[in-house]
C-alpha cells in the first residue's frame, strides 16, 4: 500500500531489529560464534535501569548458567544478529561472562594407536 507521496512504509522487522540494537554493527566471529558460551557476571544483580527490555530479558536467561548463543537466540526469539549484538553490548558493559567454545581435540597419531593396540594383542591375547 502506497501513501499520498507514493512513500511506501519500511518493513517493520526491519526497523524494529534497527531499534532494538540502536544501530550497533555485528561483532566479529571470533567474539561471538553460535557456540560460544555466556552467563552473567556475579554481580548482574545490580543492573541499572536504563537496559532496554531485550538486554533485561538477555540478562534474566543468562543467570541460570552458561549457554551457547545459539540457545540464547532460540529463547528469546529474537534474530540471531540482534542477539549477537546485544550480547556484545552486555559483555562490554561487563554484565555479562563469555568463555570461547572448548577447541576440538587433537586427532591420536595412528602409528601410537596401533603400538597400543598391537601391545595389549601381546599382553591379553
């Protein structure tokens, strides 16, 4: 639908997502990947009044103990982007803790697997 001016009105996800992070840029992805884990600091209790609604409720999911950005997401509803944002916004402020996602486990050197398997063979039959 079309106004007077022919001026068609913004999609209001859009704007709205705009609003909510206050026009803040995505964090890169080494700060913010979806398995990085987040909780709130110990000192969250103490949350001045001029977080909006979403940082409220950003904060509220993450005392209960660390989760992923993922999961934080997928409780609020919200879109990944906006999450990762506020959540960076929080971390900054200090109200909230990231820990980077545990790196996956060196891979065994096969030749050592088989000595250990080629040794137990000998001992146990």
């Amino acid at each position: 639908m079309t106004g007077r001016d022919g001026w068609e009105p913004e999609d209001t996800a859009l704007v709205r997502a705009y609003v909510i992070t206050k026009g803040r840029e995505l964090p890169d992805e080494e700060q913010l990947s979806l398995i990085t884990l987040v909780t709130a600091s110990p000192d969250h209790a103490q949350r001045p009044m001029r977080l909006s609604p979403e940082e409220q409720t950003l904060l509220d999911i993450c005392s209960a103990g660390y989760l992923s950005v993922a999961e934080i997401a997928g409780h609020t509803r919200l879109p990944l982007g906006v999450v990762r944002i506020l959540l960076a916004s929080l971390t900054e402020g200090g109200y909230l803790i990231t820990r980077p996602p545990v790196a996956p486990a060196r891979l065994a050197d096969r030749e050592i697997l088989e000595e250990v398997l080629n040794g137990l063979r000998a001992k146990f039959g």
